[in-house]
C-alpha cells in the first residue's frame, strides 16, 4: 500500500525531470502501477502534481485543502489503476477525479465560487520592476477570469492553461460537447471584453 510519506516525496520530484520521468509514457506508468510499482506511481505523481494542485486551488481557494485532495487523488490512483482502460488519456482521467472531490469539497462546505487564485507564475530570475508588472498583469487578469461565470470559467482553463481539447473538456466536466462549443464561445466573447476593458490585449496573454 502507498502511503502518504510517498506520496509527499514523489511531490518534491515535480522539478525535478529524470529519464525516467521525461520518457515513459502516461499509459505504461499505469500498467506498471496497476502492477504494484511504487517507482512508477513516484513519477506520475512526480509528473502531474502541480497542474494538478493549481486546478483543484482554482476550484476550493484554499492551499491545505487542495493538498489534501491531489493527496486523496493519487491515493485513489494507486488503489483503482488496475481500473483504468485508456479509454482517455491519463492527465484527463487524472482531472476528472480531482474535478469531482473538489466539487465534492466545496458542496460539504455549501461554497460554489470556484476562482482561479493562481493566475500567473513568477520567473525567479525576473529583475523586481518585472516582477511587479508581472504580478500587476496577472491581477487583473485574475479579476478579469472572476467576471465569467464558474461555468465559462472552468472551460477556459482547462481548455488554455491545461491544453485540453473540447473532447478532453467535455470527458472532465461530463457534460455534452456542444455545450462545451457554446460555453466556449460565450467564454471567449466575455473574457475579450473585460479584458478590453481593462487594457489588456487578449493576443498579448
């Protein structure tokens, strides 16, 4: 049985890339996990985490509990890996799962406003007049991602920050994909305006 020290461990490797790492594919690491390989379930945690964690912080706001659902994610992987038929591919497998405790969470605690608290990530190397503009940007952009509905605004980041497909999209949230075209669409149109408003070009993003 994996435990939670691993798990913790495996975490700390997601910047840190090995052959390992960069080379087996999604699909064999589940076939090797599925397997009892505790190396295997290392990487792939290694490899998704932080993706992960930014996704499900976007939905529940807050840091602690967002740990301890990727926890309870790959805790779930490790035991239901023998489950998973390639019928989509892992990292979407993977969201779906994360989508549907965060959900879970936040309807025990009887809150739906699912933000995206994380809307930039800082280059350390950036001198501090960068990092100001940097940050500057990113808040408005952030405000400007709290003006689309929960709806519209789980579909753009899934769509741009985590590279889904509308078929992918509509595996995660398991709804019609039509309805993620439209949502989409609506998306798209509203965040253009407030980012006009705002004075941020949507193509410069």
């Amino acid at each position: 049985m994996i435990d939670e020290q691993t798990l913790s461990a495996s975490a700390g490797l997601s910047h840190l890339p090995s052959a390992e790492t960069r080379v087996t594919s999604d699909d064999v690491l589940m076939e090797r996990i599925a397997a009892g390989d505790r190396l295997a379930m290392q990487v792939l945690v290694a490899r998704h985490h932080v993706r992960m964690f930014r996704f499900v912080l976007g939905l529940v706001k807050d840091r602690t509990l967002a740990e301890d659902l990727i926890g309870d994610v790959f805790l779930d992987v490790w035991r239901q890996a023998h489950t998973f038929e390639a019928r989509c591919a892992v990292a979407t497998w993977l969201l779906s799962i994360a989508r549907y405790k965060a959900l879970s969470a936040l309807r025990s605690r009887r809150t739906h406003d699912p933000l995206d608290e994380a809307a930039t990530i800082e280059d350390p190397q950036a001198d501090p007049e960068t990092l100001v503009q940097i940050r500057d940007r990113g808040e408005i952009i952030r405000r400007c991602l709290e003006g689309l509905s929960p709806e519209h605004r789980e579909i753009v980041d899934l769509a741009y920050y985590h590279e889904k497909t509308i078929d992918e999209v509509a595996e995660i949230v398991g709804i019609p994909l039509s309805t993620v075209k439209t949502r989409m669409f609506y998306a798209r149109k509203r965040l253009a305006v407030l980012l006009a408003e705002a004075g941020i070009d949507r193509a410069a993003i």
